[in-house]
C-alpha cells in the first residue's frame, strides 16, 4: 500500500472524529488519575497508602468495564446504552 493512501485517510470526517473520541477518552482518563489522588486525600480523608488500592480498583473497574461493555453492546447495543445511562442515573442519585 503506499503512503499517499494512507495519508489520504486524513481527509475523511470518520477518521477525524475517530482520533477525536480517542483524544478525548484517554484525556479523561488521565484528568481522573490527575484529579483523585488530590481528592481522595483532601477532601475525602484517605491517607495516601490508601489512595494506590483506591487507583488499582478505579483501573480494575475500568478494565472489567470495557470488557462487560463491549460484550453486552455486541449482544444488543440499545438496551446496553439504556441499562448504562439508567445505572449511572441511579448511582447519582443514590449518592446525594
């Protein structure tokens, strides 16, 4: 394949918004790993030990979670997106 194909790739709109979900996935990520040790140890009150089980588990959680995810959104991907915003919903609200 030569290069000015796939060079050319970059002019189409899904590769573009591809990249930028990508961008914006890894940069939330990374702002949470930023964020939560400041949190989890000022505001929260866990001692910094404390905080690396805390990171292991958000890491463990997000790895369960891509791999349940892409299962159930193979298997039907609507009722997934519904059962995950519903979720979501409940666990905000159960926390105030």
């Amino acid at each position: 394949m030569r290069l000015s194909r796939e060079i050319a790739a970059f002019g189409r709109v899904q590769v573009w918004l591809a990249l930028a979900v990508g961008t914006l996935g890894f940069g939330g990520v990374f702002a949470a790993y930023s964020y939560i040790e400041p949190m989890m140890t000022n505001v929260a009150g866990y001692s910094p030990k404390a905080v690396d089980l805390l990171l292991a588990l958000f890491g463990l959680g997000m790895t369960v979670g891509n791999l349940v995810g892409g299962r159930l959104a193979d298997r039907a991907l609507m009722p997934s997106l519904y059962g995950a915003v519903g979720a979501w919903d409940w666990s905000s609200r159960s926390s105030l």
